[in-house]
C-alpha cells in the first residue's frame, strides 16, 4: 500500500491519525479543530485510491500475486445424446460411445421422427393453439421426462444438424455450468454455418474425436 493509514484514538490533545507517508516518515494529524477533521477525510480518500491505483496497475502489468484459478472438471461418466428424431445417426452413435464406457440417454429417440408433427396435429384437433398445447399433459410430460435427465447427465452432446430444441438443450446445460458439445458429422461440414455454437464448450468432427474430449477409452 502507497500510504498506511491507521487509526490512533485517544484521549486529550492526542486525538488524531497516525499515517506512514510515500518515504516511510511517521507523520501526526491533529483532529482537535473541525479543518484537522476534513484534512484527514481528504488523507484518508487520496490514500483508499492510491492503493486501488497500485492495485490496478499490479493487475495491468501482470504483478498480481494472485495465481489465476483453474477450473477443476467433473469426469463425464453419462452423456446426453442431444439430436434431431429425424436423425437415424442417434442410435449408432449412442452405441459407439457406451462401448467407449459412457452412460448414454437417448431414450427420446424411441418417440419416431413424427412425434412433433403428430403432437400437434392432435392438438389442432382439440382446437388448442401452440401456446396452449405446451400447458398440456402430453407436452409437459415429455418435458420434464428430458429436463429430469439433462440436469442428471454430467455433460450433454448435440448431433448436427439439429433443430431450435437441440439448441435450447446444449444452451440449458451450458448456462448449468456443465460441459456441452457440439459434433458435426464426421466428413460432412454443416449446411448452415451458425457462429453461436463457439457457446459449445467444444466442437468436434467425429465420434472418436468426441470420445476422446469427453475423456473415455
């Protein structure tokens, strides 16, 4: 600190603070008299500055003495296979990463490539607007059925191409601090290149490249 500044209270005419200046002198200020008191103010303010000053400048040069603090990792044990229903990839890849030694849930596959179109066709039916048919049994139950097991897993991995949902998941499990990854068809460069997929904590290119940063076998 530039300049050390501590209290020094006591009786009588010895009322005041004791304070070191910029070369180490023990210096004394009266507080007896009401111009002593705001002298003092002033001394106190300039030194709280001068010392985020130093503090400032020993970030900005890189003289801080605070080692930088590394993010210490969870092992991903189980892996939600985030993907498209319409995607017949999901399940050979699912396979591919248990026999690497990941618990894998791609159970939401078993639906069919038409459970959103069949979902809201009957809803249409009902006369239920799309607002209204997310308030529905059906809708909530699948749902909470996916939320229950992207808070469970330990990282979530979404196939490309994906649609808004996929997106929405990869975004849930990010903003929880837990890792998500995007993978892109092994040879096959994406149709539609989207920039905010740099949220992903990792793109990879292939299956075994995606093993191998979920740190399997």
């Amino acid at each position: 600190m530039i300049a050390d500044i501590f209290c020094a209270w006591g009786d009588g005419p010895d009322v005041g603070i004791n304070y070191s200046g910029l070369n180490g002198e023990q210096l004394f200020v009266d507080l007896t008299s009401t111009e002593a008191r705001a002298m003092a103010a002033q001394l106190i303010t300039c030194a709280a500055e001068a010392e985020w000053f130093e503090d400032l400048y020993a970030r900005d040069c890189g003289f801080d003495e605070e080692e930088p603090t590394q993010e210490i990792r969870t092992p991903v044990r189980s892996v939600y296979l985030i993907g498209s229903l319409r995607n017949p990839n999901i399940p050979a890849i699912a396979s591919v990463l248990r026999a690497a030694g990941f618990e894998v849930f791609d159970d939401w596959f078993a639906a069919g490539p038409g459970a959103d179109d069949a979902w809201r066709d009957y809803e249409r039916q009902r006369g239920r607007t799309y607002r209204e048919a997310l308030d529905g049994h059906a809708a909530q139950h699948v749902f909470r059925f996916d939320k229950e097991h992207l808070d469970r897993c330990d990282a979530a991995l979404l196939v490309l191409p994906a649609g808004k949902s996929g997106f929405a998941e990869l975004a849930y499990t990010a903003g929880r601090g837990k890792p998500a990854y995007v993978l892109i068809n092994e040879g096959d460069e994406p149709e539609r290149w989207d920039v905010m997929a740099a949220f992903a904590t990792d793109v990879f290119g292939s299956v075994s490249e995606a093993i191998k940063g979920l740190g399997g076998a």
